[in-house]
C-alpha cells in the first residue's frame, strides 16, 4: 500500500513556513506499513489542486490533504475536494458547532456565522471530529483510493492521524510491516563506508534495502525489510545489522538516532566518572548545546564560555594577550590556552576548545577561511589539531562541532 501527501498553501512554496507535516505523517504511516510514494506541495489554486487530486488517484491508494480549510475565502480545499468528487451538498454537523462554541467560549471569543461554515462537510465525506481545533477532518472513499483531507495546524493534524486517520487505514486495508534500522557512524566519509561494505550491499535480500544518510561528520545506515512475516523480518534484519558492525566496529556508535556521539560522550564519561567543560569562539555554544541536549547531561557537563572575541578569551579563559599577539587568535597556541583556562575555572577532567575562521571575512587573523584549531585536554593529555573546513561559513561552523565531539569520544573509548 502506498500513499501521497499533498501540502496545500503558499506559505510553503514561498518558504514562509516549514512543512513539518509531511514529515510527521510519513513517519506515521511507515509505523503501520504504508510507503509514501510522493510528497507534492501545491499552492492555493482550484485547478492546481483537482490536478493534483487526479494525478495523485492514479498512482497511490491513499491521499493525504493538508491545509485550506479554514473559514476564510483563502482556505480553498475543500470547495477543490468537492468538486473534484462531483459533490455539491454540505451536510452540517451540529457537533462540529458545538465544538467550535466551546472552544471560544473558553477563551471569551465570540461565535461568528463565518465559522459555520467548518461545520458544514461535503455529503459524501465521513466526519474525522477535530478535537483540537475547529476545522474538522474528512474522509472519502473512492474508486479504491481513500482521501483524507486535515487542517494544516500541526498540533490539530497530529492529532487527527494519530487518533482516527491511522486506526482507519488500518481497519480499511491489509497492511505488511515495514522495518527500520539504523546504525550511527562517525568519522568516515559516505563514498568510503560504501566501499568498505559493497560486498555485503550487494548480497541482500530484494525485501531488505540500505540507505546512506549523510551528515555532517556522521552517515547513518538504514537497513529497510518490508513484509508479511514479522517475527522473520526481525530476525532477519537483527543478522544483518550484526553482520555491518563486523565490518565497521570502529566507527559505529550505536542504533538509531538515540545513539548519536553526544549521547555515548554522556555515557561514557559516566561510566568513568568524569567531568567536561568547553569554551567556544567560532561555534558560539554549540558545541555545549549538543552537549546538554542529552538528559542527565548535568552529572558530567560543569559548563563552557563563548569566548568570541579577543578580548573575553584573555579576560575570561587567562588566555595571554602577548600569545595572541605572536600567533593571532585562530591558533594552535589560543586554542591549547583556551582549553586549559576553562579546565582550571571550572575544575573539570576534560575540556574542549575551539577557535577558528569561519568568514565571509578573516578579521584579526592571517588564517584563511575554513581553518579551524580544536584542543581536547583531559588530566593526562593534551591534543591540539589544525583542520581546513573550506566555505561557507556554517559548513565551516558545523563541521567544527562534529569533529570536536568525534576527538572527545576516541578519546574516551581507549
């Protein structure tokens, strides 16, 4: 079975707001089997939408409608839906009324006749009751393809999917299991990990299928299987998943995204008992804030400085003005001061530092642009290395903080 999803409203093309909800949905409908074939953003035009209606019929069983069924004359999905299936009867449902009332009166807003109008659905739609919103769902059965059609409110849609789109699909069709998963890596290129398993890829079975996922300092696999079977599918996935962390233990952190470098840092410095601190220029925190993104992160991480100009790395950290002076601030020499200044201040068994040009302008500095100092200090060990990012400035920025994280972690793993 596979399904579309179609976003309507401007807003979306002309990037004034993020489409979230396919993403949302997709994931959703992975849970229960349902492969999305497409995802289409439209604008808010009558034929624009009966085209993509059509076109999306032909090729899917289900089609998922989100936005333009708001009470204003802008919200134009559903007079497109009805008559794309001919309909030119709405029922109104006194419940929707009645829900909508009850909503205002909780906020002291009064009920206009404009909002009627959410209440009154096509005739041949099934109601999906929106319990956190006013504009209810709808639901079509036609010609073997089901058409739901949500509110564009995330908070409203999530709740619509979760609550009666997902147990209706299920009710309406027989529906394989999908499973996913997916193993973290770090410190190796996408083109390299693929050369060092294409043997392997090039063994799997039809049902089971690997995808790259590639990131800054960091390249997810996903293993795919999609069958009837699901106690075999597990089985079968579990093996394969063994047989990728024999081919590549040195740089896989774990599964999933629950594996991610700050999560095993967070892990690993429990399990020795240590502490870390940071102190940051060029990154501007984020280096912390992937730090403290982890619950529990308060029992190893004491806290950072964002150091980004000259004058706080001397003020702040004890960095020396004269060292500067000789080597400029993006240096080995800052970037090792950096360091120890915020181990001292903090008290802590590692730090991190980094310091570094990420343009468009390279002010103070003889460095060109992309190059970047990362110091990892710990009680017994001092590493300081230089790296070239290249452009533009947040490749420069995010590439800084993957790789900082990436020498924390080999160091807290020997």
């Amino acid at each position: 079975m596979q399904a579309e999803i179609i976003t309507i409203g401007d807003e979306i093309l002309i990037g004034q707001i993020v489409d979230t909800n396919s993403q949302f949905i997709g994931q959703q409908l992975n849970k229960i089997g349902v492969s999305v074939y497409q995802i289409t953003s439209i604008q808010d035009d009558e034929q624009h939408i009966l085209n993509a209606l059509k076109e999306a019929q032909d090729r899917v069983g289900i089609v998922i409608i989100t936005g333009g069924l708001g009470p204003t004359k802008d919200d134009i999905t559903k007079k497109a839906i009805a008559k794309f299936f001919n309909d030119n009867k709405l029922i109104e449902y006194p419940e929707v009324i009645a829900h909508i009332k009850g909503l205002f009166q909780k906020i002291n807003h009064p009920f206009k006749e404009i909002q009627r109008y959410q209440a009154q659905l096509p005739s041949k739609a099934t109601l999906l009751m929106n319990n956190f919103g006013t504009a209810p769902g709808m639901w079509f059965y036609e010609n073997k393809t089901v058409f739901v059609s949500l509110p564009g409110v995330p908070y409203e849609m999530k709740g619509l999917i979760t609550h009666k789109v997902l147990p209706k699909i299920q009710q309406q069709f027989k529906l394989p299991f999908i499973i996913h998963k997916t193993i973290m890596t770090y410190g190796a290129g996408e083109s390299s990990i693929a050369e060092r398993i294409e043997e392997f890829e090039n063994n799997l079975p039809s049902y089971i299928k690997l995808a790259y996922l590639p990131s800054f300092g960091k390249v997810r696999l996903r293993l795919s299987a999609k069958g009837e079977d699901k106690e075999i599918l597990e089985t079968e996935i579990n093996e394969k998943v063994a047989e990728i962390y024999q081919l590549l233990p040195e740089i896989i952190t774990g599964l999933d995204d629950d594996s991610s470098l700050e999560k095993r840092i967070g892990e690993l410095l429990q399990k020795k008992n240590k502490t870390i601190s940071t102190a940051e220029s060029l990154t501007g925190g984020q280096i912390s804030a992937n730090l403290v993104s982890v619950p529990g992160a308060s029992t190893y991480y004491k806290g950072g400085f964002v150091t980004y100009s000259a004058e706080t790395k001397i003020n702040l950290l004890g960095v020396s003005a004269e060292t500067i002076k000789k080597y400029s601030v993006v240096s080995k020499e800052v970037a090792l001061e950096m360091a120890k200044g915020v181990k001292a201040k903090l008290q802590t068994n590692y730090a991190i530092a980094v310091t570094g040009n990420a343009g468009p302008t390279t002010d103070l500095t003889d460095k060109s642009v992309g190059i970047v100092y990362i110091a990892v200090i710990s009680d017994d060990k001092e590493i300081v290395e230089e790296f070239n990012f290249g452009q533009p400035r947040e490749k420069v920025i995010n590439r800084t903080v993957s790789k900082a994280l990436e020498i924390v972690y080999k160091e807290l793993v020997l």
